[in-house]
C-alpha cells in the first residue's frame, strides 16, 4: 500500500550533508540558476520516458516556489503540504498529468517549507519512501541554486540531471553547483543536458569546457575522479515558448519539432544507461 511508508531515521536535527543512501529509482533535476528550464526539462521529460512505458512519477521539489502545476496547467486540491501536515494521505495527491505520468505538487509560497528543518527533512524522507517503491522512476524537479532544502533533495537520487543554458550566468552558476555536489555528497557522475542550444554540438563543446574547469579547480578524493556526462543538447526552439505559454506539454502539442525530438533522444538515453541499471 502507498500509504505503508517507512519510519525516518532520528536525528538531533543538525543538516548533514547526505542523510540516507541515494534511492536508486530517483533521479534529481537540477540546475545553479532559475530560469534555465529546469521545469520544463523535468515535465517533457516525464511525458517521453512515460510514452516509452515506463511509470514515472515527478514530484515538485521546489518547495518554496513550486510552479509544475502551472506547466501542466494543474489545479490539484490537494498538494504536498496537505500530506506534510497530515490533512491529507500521499496517494490522494498524486495525480495524473496530461502526458501519461504521476506528478504529485507542491503548491506555491510554501514558505514554512523554504528552509531544512528537521520536520521538513523527515516529512520529505517518509514521502519519498512511499513513493519510491511504486514507479520505475522518480524524477525530483528541484529548486535552483544550493539552498539546503535543494542540496537535501538532491542527496536523495542516485542520480543528478543538471540543466544549464549557454549563457555564461548559467554556467557560472551550474559550476557552483556541481562544485558543491561533489564536495558535500561526492559525487562522481553527474549529467548534463544543455538547454536553448543555438547550433549542434555546441552543448556538448560546453560540457567538455566545463569539465576542464572542474578538473583543475575543484578537488576530488583520490582515485575518485568527477565526470560529467553530456546527456544532450536541447535546440533554442520557438516551439517551446509557444507550448510554455498555452501552458501545454510540448510532447504532446508539437512532438515533431526540433526541441521535442531532443528530449525523446534524452530519454532513450536515459533509458539505455540509467533505467537500465536500476530495473
């Protein structure tokens, strides 16, 4: 039963830097800076590995400013808060999106939430047991930045999506970001997929660069060196706006466009060599 969750372990409240072992159906999309598509990404995503059959689940992570329902043009009644605050079981409020997968909402200003304390950490680890065993995947649409309520959610995967564009504030940002990733989680693999891309290839330019800048300033364990792995390039296509704007999935209003056939690529390629290891 979904509501058969497993008890958190105790704490004295202090914030550590991995509290669990990664759930390895889970993977965290993240991204430095706001704005990137990090959203989008995680939404369009869901809709093409749930067309390929697979049962995903994306839960909105960003508890402070939450805006998946507005993506997916959802008014849910009831959101996380109501299961946090016990007015409400988790499975009534999962509810299924237009692309074929589960989204379970956080509900915007949820201020009390914006912060790590030792409620919020148990309450997120209690749902995130509940969940897990339930889907294929779980997808972890996160906040942008290093907050410790984003670096709390982010431990919680075994794997981490981070979603940058060209601009150099972007980059500068998810350098930040994935600086901080390995030296509190240590992380060795962390994928990249490189949003509004303007020519081929140029993500992939962008990811070796980055890498290079990692390699000589940010210190790894030895024998433990980081790796990003280029995921894919997403095209700056007119066609995203316009389905961002109708507040529709762009996998489903216009699945033949450039922007759409990149994030079916991302999926398969994560079906090849993450789904593929955790089934």
């Amino acid at each position: 039963m979904m509501s058969d969750v497993l008890n958190p372990p105790q704490d004295n409240g202090a914030t550590i830097s991995v509290p669990l072992k990664p759930l390895g159906k889970v993977l965290a999309v993240t991204s430095g800076k706001g704005g990137v598509g990090k959203t989008f990404v995680s939404a369009n995503l869901a809709a093409a590995l749930a067309k390929r059959g697979h049962r995903v689940l994306v839960l909105d992570a960003d508890l402070g400013l939450a805006n998946l329902d507005v993506v997916l043009n959802l008014y849910p009644k009831v959101t996380l808060h109501d299961v946090f605050t016990g007015k409400a079981k988790l499975e009534d409020a999962i509810v299924r999106a237009p692309g074929g997968f589960s989204v379970l909402l956080a509900g915007s200003g949820m201020v009390e939430y914006s912060r790590l304390t030792p409620e919020v950490r148990d309450d997120f680890l209690r749902i995130m047991n509940g969940l897990v065993p339930h889907y294929d995947i779980v997808l972890l649409d996160t906040g942008a930045g290093i907050s410790d309520v984003v670096l709390f959610a982010v431990s919680l995967a075994s794997e981490v999506l981070v979603v940058a564009t060209p601009e150099p504030t972007s980059l500068t940002d998810a350098y930040a970001t994935i600086k901080v990733l390995v030296g509190q989680q240590k992380r060795q693999n962390i994928r990249m997929v490189i949003n509004q891309t303007a020519r081929l290839g140029d993500g992939r330019a962008i990811t070796t660069q980055l890498q290079q800048v990692l390699d000589r300033f940010v210190k790894t364990e030895p024998g433990r060196p980081l790796r990003l792995i280029h995921m894919g390039d997403i095209p700056s296509d007119p066609a995203v706006r316009q389905a961002v704007m109708r507040r529709q999935l762009l996998m489903q209003s216009i699945p033949g466009c450039p922007a759409a056939l990149a994030i079916s690529q991302l999926a398969v390629k994560l079906e090849d060599t993450v789904i593929a290891q955790i089934k």
